[in-house]
C-alpha cells in the first residue's frame, strides 16, 4: 500500500458525459502527478500540481481539467467524453517537485461506452 | 521534451537465469533516474533512484547502475523467479526535476 487513494476504483459511463476522479496523496507529499495509461499504451503523464499550484502540463486534452485543493488532494474532471478515453487513470504523489519518487495510486478504470 | 526509450520491449526468460535490460535517456541537464516494477493489475512500485554518475543500487537480486555521461541505466535481475514477472519502467527528469518522463517498458516473462 503506497497510501496514495484513489475513488472510484471503476467508472463506467457515456459518451458525451463528465466525470471527476479523486486523489488524496501520501501525508506529507505536496505533489499530485495524473497519469493516463490506455489499452496497450505506457504511461502518459497529463498534469502535475504542486501546493495547490498547477506545476507541469504534459498530453492533457483541452477536455480535462484538475485542481488541487488546500488540503492537497487533487481532482481530475474528464468531459465530453469519447471512447477513446476509456483508460486506466493513475494518480501518483511525491514529498517535492525536484524529481523524487512518486508514489502510485491503485489507479481508476474508466469506461466511456 | 525528454526522450526515454527502453530495450529490449519484452522478454522471456528461465527460471534461474539471470537478465538486464536498458534505459536510455538525454544526458543533458540530467537531474534523475528512476526504477519502477509494475505488476499486471497493480499500480508502478518504486524500486531505485539514482543521481550521480556510477550510482549502483541493489535490492536482493536486483541491481541497477547509472551512466549519465552517456545516458543510459541498466536493471540487472539475478536468478529470475516467475515473481519477477512485471513491466519494468525506467523514468528520467531533467531541469532539477522539471521534467519527469517515463519511458514505455520492458515487460518480463520469467517462465517456471
């Protein structure tokens, strides 16, 4: 167990929809990193917070958002939704944002049909 | 934008016997490299992370060692047990951590 949570652990849902993923991240860790990992892709990084602040933007669809709140977990909203987003979303943390180790989620499934 | 790439892509191995694979990546503004295991079902789990230059970690059988001049780290794996089977990721960041990309994986095959 990382101690890195994810909700919901599955999500099914239309396409045309919106949908919120949430993340609490290790006690202590200030970074959020959001990662997309589709079918038979690596990992894709999507976006970083650090302390509230957006920290570093990767392959993230105009269609996505997220924030992290004041008490450090973050939220990743995915609208309009397509098929091509069904994906396993992961969520990682870390202490700073000076290239440490991230520490995993359990990773949310979503299937857009 | 950092260009990590790993080799070989997958590979199937005999229990007992002992493996290595490669991470390649930009040697210029290097900040560090990271090791991850990442089992079918599970999430990436955190295995090394090497800094400077001739860095050598180890973690029972497995070892890994750091060449950032040329930008390359190798995953070594010692008498391979069918547990070892997972995807091996390899992550760099530059830029003083600005930058953290990871690279597509090699995937192991550890048959009994």
């Amino acid at each position: 167990d990382s101690g890195v949570t994810q909700t919901p652990k599955h999500l099914i849902t239309a396409t045309g929809q919106r949908v919120t993923l949430r993340c609490s991240p290790r006690s202590g860790d200030l970074s959020v990193y959001w990662y997309q990992q589709s079918l038979d892709q690596g990992l894709q990084f999507l976006i970083q917070y650090y302390n509230g602040e957006e920290r570093a933007k990767g392959n993230i669809l105009e269609r996505f958002s997220a924030q992290q709140f004041p008490d450090l977990h973050s939220e990743l909203n995915l609208s309009s939704l397509e098929l091509g987003d069904s994906a396993l979303y992961f969520c990682a943390s870390s202490v700073g944002t000076s290239g440490e180790t991230q520490y995993f989620g359990p990773g949310t499934r979503l299937l857009v049909l | 934008i950092l260009n990590v790439e790993q080799s070989p892509q997958s590979l199937h191995v005999q229990e007992g016997d002992s493996t290595n694979f490669t991470c390649s990546f930009p040697s210029s503004n290097f900040y560090a490299l990271h090791w991850y295991r990442w089992e079918t079902a599970k999430s990436p789990e955190a295995l090394f992370v090497m800094t400077l230059n001739g860095d050598e970690k180890k973690k029972g059988r497995i070892s890994a060692t750091l060449n950032t001049k040329e930008g390359y780290s190798y995953l070594y794996i010692k008498g391979s047990q069918p547990e070892d089977s997972a995807t091996y990721l390899c992550a760099s960041s530059d830029n003083y951590g600005q930058n953290f990309v990871f690279g597509p994986g090699t995937r192991l095959s550890v048959l009994p």
